[in-house]
C-alpha cells in the first residue's frame, strides 16, 4: 500500500526518534559506550530492515518537493552514519562475549569431566 508523502514523513520521523533514542542509550553522558545487549541489536536491525523495505517499496519524489520528507530522510541518513560509527565497538563487544562464553564453556566442561572421574574412583 503506497504511502502518502506526509505518512512517509511522519514514518520517518518516528523511526528517527527510535533510532535517536537508542543510539543516544548507547552513548552515556561521559561519552563512553555501553554495552548492546542483543535485544538492542535485534530492536535496531528490526527498525533499519522495516524503513529500508519501505524505502526501496516506492521511489521517493524528488528532493525540494517535500521539505519535511527531505529533512526526515537526512536525520535518518545521519542516524545510519550513527550506527555505521557504533559497529566495529558493537563487533569488538561481540567478539569479548563469544570468549568470555568460550571459556565458561571451557570451566563448565571441566568441571563435569573432574565430577565424572570423581565418582569413577569412589
């Protein structure tokens, strides 16, 4: 169902807000970045999936036709730049949990092959 330029607007200004909102919770006041956790990644990649299909659905008009639409489109533009800076701190957080749980796995196994042998000699 195509949206009217003024739906499309109001979509895009909503999806701003989300995106604000969370990129702003990434980045706490001292500037340092907080950990995503994987509902903030699924929430995030959920909203930029829904507003790109969106976008790719319907050709936009030509800019200078709808100045809301166009300033719309350009905050959301900086918010994707936003995320683009977030990803490799996303990554770099990613890659610390996968070891961190590599090596709980590592202690969990452990600790289950020291209780096997351990009722083994008893």
């Amino acid at each position: 169902m195509p949206l009217s330029t003024l739906s499309r607007a109001q979509d895009l200004l909503e999806t701003n807000q989300r995106l604000c909102h969370w990129l702003d919770g990434m980045t706490a006041a001292s500037g340092q970045r907080r950990v995503a956790t994987p509902q903030d990644i699924s929430e995030l990649l959920s909203e930029l999936s829904r507003v790109g299909a969106r976008l790719r659905a319907e050709p936009l008009p030509t800019k200078g036709t709808d100045s809301e639409l166009d300033q719309e489109l350009e905050q959301y533009r900086r918010n994707v730049e936003r995320v683009r800076e977030l990803l490799p701190s996303i990554h770099g957080q990613l890659l610390a949990e996968r070891a961190r749980l590599g090596a709980q796995r590592a202690r969990v196994r452990s600790a289950a092959e020291w209780a096997r042998a351990s009722r083994q000699t008893l």
